[in-house]
C-alpha cells in the first residue's frame, strides 16, 4: 500500500470518529433544548424576571442559586463534586 493509501484510509478512519462526535453532540443539544424549554415554562409559572434566566443556572431547581454563577452545565458538575 502505498503512503497516499494510507493516509487516505486514516483519513477515512478519522472522518467517521468525528461523525460519531458529531452525532453524539446532536443529540446532546437536542436534549439540552428540551430541558431549556422545561425550564422556560417552569421560570414562566413562577413569574421569574427573566425566563433565560433559568436556563442559564442550569442544574436542577434545589441547588439553582448556587450554580448560577457556574452557569450551565449544573447537573455534570454537582456529580462531580
């Protein structure tokens, strides 16, 4: 196999990894629209001043004041703790 084969193979081989990230953050994205929608009509029943503002804590509502100044991400980081 000559060198241009080669690489056109690890080439190959690496645009199908990164369409395995791509996909896996689609779905990522799709489900973090769905919970920043949830959080959209929950801010909008409590009458929250601004509804971003609930999607930008991100986390779960318990311990939303203390992720605020995180922001985003809330859920990752309190496992992590």
């Amino acid at each position: 196999m000559d060198p241009s084969t080669a690489a056109v193979a690890a080439l190959k081989v690496k645009v199908a990894e990164l369409e395995k990230v791509v996909e896996s953050l689609r779905r990522e994205a799709s489900r973090f629209r769905e919970k920043a929608a949830e959080y959209e009509a929950v801010s909008s029943v409590f009458g929250l001043k601004s509804p971003s503002s609930a999607v930008v804590a991100g986390g779960s509502g318990r311990r939303c004041g203390r992720l605020v100044k995180h922001g985003g991400g809330g859920k990752r980081r309190t496992k992590r703790a």
